[in-house]
C-alpha cells in the first residue's frame, strides 16, 4: 500500500511542471527579453544536460526519451511552423503524432539496459528507422499513405474537432494508457514522466506552428525526464532493491535527525542459512520479501528498513520500548503464522490463485519461518543511536540463546 501511494506521488510532479509551463505561456509578455534566447534554443539546451545527467547514471531509456522529445521540436523548427499546407510538413506532422506516442509507450514497456552497448544501439537504430520512413514518405510524395493516415474514423465529436489527426488521437491515448499502467506497475520515475512527457508532447502539437507553445513545452517534457532520472536514482539509492523497503543507508540518515525518545529493534531470520541450504535462493529471497512486507506493516509508527543480510531494523521514533513491544509481539507472531507454499504439484499453478492462499496454504509442500527481535530504546546510559543499536543487537543474540523465535529486551 505504502508503495503503491508512493507510485501516486510521484504523478504531482509532470502535473506541476505542466501547469508551470502553461503558467509561461500565460506570462509570456512578462518575461525579460534577455531570456528570448531560452524560449527558441531552451529544449535543446535541456536535452544536452539531461543526456548528460542520463549518461552519468546509465539510464538509456530516458536518454532515447530525450532524443525523441528534441527531435520531434527539431522537426517543429524546421517543418511545422511555417504551416501544415506543404506536403513534407503534413508528412513529419503524422509522423510525430503517431511515432512519439509509440516510442515513449515502448520505452515505458521496455527494460532498462544502459546506454553505451548494443540494446541502447538497437533502440537508437528503430528510432532512425523511423526517421528515415518519414523522410523516404516525404520525398517520394506517397500521398494515398499520408492521406490515410490522416482521414476521420470517426465524425461525431470531440473525435472531428482539433488538429491532430483521429489516428494520432488513437495513439496518444493508447500511449497514455501503456505509460501510467507501466508507472504503477514499476514504481519508477521515469515511467511516471514518461507518461507526463506524453501530456506534453500532446498539448504541444496540437498547436504545431506555435513555436513559443512547441518550445515550452517540450522543454517541460525533458525537464520531467531529467528530474525523474534523479528520482530514480535516489529511490535506488535508498532502497533495497529486493524487499523494496528502506535500505541501512536510509536508516543512518534518519537516525541522525532523530530526537531524544525512540526506539529500536533489530528483526533476524531464525535458521536463515539451512532454510537457503535446504530449499535453494530463490525461495531464500521469497522468504526475505515476505518477512519485509510484513514487518512494513509494523504498528505503532514502526518503519521498517533492511540492515543486511536476513537481519532488518524497525524504528520506532517517538516511543518508549514498552509502547512498542505489543507491535513487535504481534509481529513475531503474524509471521509465524504465516505458511510459504513451495513450487510442487499441490502447489496452485495460477499466480491469482496462490495470491488467494498466501498466508492460508495448506498444502504438503508449504513451509513456516520465524524471527528472533532484539529492542533498545534511548536512555541516559544509550545516549546514540550506534549504542542504541548495539543494544538491541546484544537483545536479539539473547532472543536466539533462549530458543529462537521471540521478543527479548
């Protein structure tokens, strides 16, 4: 749940970039002439340094979203703005509406491989391919090609109003649709301003020889683009990419700004090593998700962060070791309870079916797993949070010598 409300966040920021932009144009008149420059060379000046940016952290799909982005404002520059009554220019209009839609959809869908080798060359290659077809069109005047593309499917309205073509319509949507699914999906930035990108591009081109609206916008469009890399980037940063909570780096920082009550609990698998020599990694990290999905559930105001290995830290600012003790009980015993299903013939064989009995699974081939809970909070002889830890940490070791399994201060 935590996860997912943090996946609807991250929309509020291509939302506020696209209502500053339409804020620019809005305040046009008001800005100073001396940045009349940014307004025509602006997207280009965001491409170079959010390629940069991309370049640096190794993520090739923003980096084909970028070059797609400043090559359809190119494309607006050179044909678009002087009209759409040229051949050419219907051409490379058609073609911005239906491939841009396409390629950001694609990359939303696709997964991230770098930039420097041969999957960013065989992605950079389909979208040359694609200029090379609008450019073969435009030259060869393959009218019947362009005039299909751009006839009305439908007539009643809205679908017969605006200048983008029924076609291009079609594809925004669809693009829409694959971008903010994939968004919820991966939970990543980038995704999100993939699908923000696509708003922008669309408000942009349906006003396709206004040059101020083209510009401001594609610009916002990158500048979503380059922000969300660095999201993404401190999201990794900060999270543990297996269990997808907090990581021990995220808990240090927080530690440092704590106040003067709190409390700590340091969360060990019991028996980890066999359970992994016994049924294999793979159901060893199965295990490690489930155990960190349910100790991010903790009451109490816990927040639940992964120190290493199959150890975890919930940090219970704000409360005394008695206020938390309950929530660690119930913990303790909520995974206890909890029975893991392995790959056998009772075993449902349909994902939605065994999401249905997770918890509940009763089959031969199912197993349980405990933890031991070692807790410290702050006192006058804990005076930091390293001894707090320490503390908890010679808790847990008491926890395991008393049998495993249990809460111990």
């Amino acid at each position: 749940m935590r996860g997912f409300v943090w996946s609807l966040s991250l929309f509020a920021i291509p939302v506020a970039f696209i209502a500053a932009a339409f804020a620019l144009i809005f305040y046009n008149t008001a800005l100073p002439s001396s940045l009349g420059g940014l307004r025509l060379y602006g997207p280009y000046i965001l491409f170079a340094l959010g390629g940069a940016l991309t370049l640096a952290f190794n993520r090739g799909l923003a980096l084909l979203a970028l070059i797609v982005l400043c090559g359809a404002y190119g494309a607006q520059q050179v044909w678009l703005k002087q009209g759409l009554d040229a051949f050419p220019a219907r051409t490379v209009y058609i073609a911005l509406t239906l491939f841009v839609p396409l390629n950001l959809a694609a990359f939303a869908l696709m997964r991230e491989r770098g930039t420097l080798n041969g999957h960013g060359a065989l992605r950079l290659g389909a979208i040359l391919l694609q200029v090379a077809v609008t450019a073969g069109v435009a030259m060869t005047g393959q009218a019947e090609a362009v005039d299909w593309a751009y006839q009305k499917f439908l007539d009643p309205a809205p679908f017969s109003a605006g200048r983008i073509p029924q076609l291009g319509i079609a594809l925004i949507g669809f693009g829409l649709l694959i971008t903010m699914t994939m968004a919820l999906v991966k939970r990543s930035a980038v995704s999100v301003a993939l699908a923000g990108a696509l708003v922008a591009f669309a408000i942009a081109v349906h006003v396709p020889t206004a040059s101020l609206t083209f510009s401001v916008f594609t610009a916002m469009a990158e500048l979503m683009v380059a922000v969300a890399v660095l999201q993404d980037t401190f999201h990794m940063a900060f999270r543990d990419e297996l269990t997808g909570i907090p990581s021990r780096r995220a808990l240090n920082e927080r530690l440092a700004g704590l106040g003067r009550v709190y409390t700590v609990a340091m969360v060990d698998v019991d028996h980890f090593k066999t359970f992994n020599d016994t049924f294999g990694h793979d159901l060893g990290d199965q295990v490690l998700k489930m155990i960190a999905a349910h100790i991010a559930g903790v009451g109490g105001s816990g927040t639940a962060y992964r120190y290493g290995g199959e150890e975890f830290t919930i940090l219970f600012p704000g409360k005394e070791t008695e206020e938390s003790m309950p929530h660690l009980e119930a913990l303790r015993a909520q995974i206890e309870s909890y029975r893991l299903a392995l790959r056998a013939s009772d075993r449902p064989k349909k994902a939605r079916q065994g999401k249905r009995q997770r918890g509940g699974w009763r089959g031969r081939n199912a197993v349980s797993v405990t933890v031991s809970i070692g807790v410290a909070g702050r006192n006058d002889r804990l005076d930091t949070p390293q001894a707090v830890i320490e503390a908890a940490d010679r808790a847990l070791y008491r926890a395991k010598d008393k049998g495993r399994n249990r809460v111990s201060q």
